[in-house]
C-alpha cells in the first residue's frame, strides 16, 4: 500500500527544486503528473522514504525530454 504522506511530501518537495532549477517551468506543468505515477509505481513495488523517493524522482525528471509531457 502507498504512503500517501511520504509520496505527497516527495512530489512537493521535488517539484519544488525542480521549478526552482529549471527556468520556465510551470507549476501545472504535465512533468508534475508523471513524476507522481512514476513515484507511486517505486511505493507499491516497495516501501520508500521521503529522501529516497526524492532522489529517484529528481533523476527521473532529469531523464525526460522537455516536451514530454
């Protein structure tokens, strides 16, 4: 089952590095929503902290095409 708290806590607090690295980026930005599926797919596969789910979404996001979306 998926922490709710760890996995919205994660998202928050990798968005919120994300949108303050990278110019342009939109808050409602589509990237938001597949880094959140792509986080919840690592909770259900196992259990996570917070700084892991982090670091692993922070590499995801790093991974995407700018288009993607």
């Amino acid at each position: 089952m998926v922490d709710t708290v760890t996995l919205q806590t994660a998202v928050e607090t990798i968005w919120s590095i994300f949108c303050r690295t990278h110019d342009g980026v939109d808050v409602a930005d589509g990237r938001r929503g597949l880094l959140e599926r792509h986080l919840q797919g690592r909770c259900e596969a196992r259990e996570e902290d917070v700084d892991e789910l982090a670091s692993f979404g922070l590499a995801y996001l790093a991974r995407l095409p700018k288009g993607e979306c």
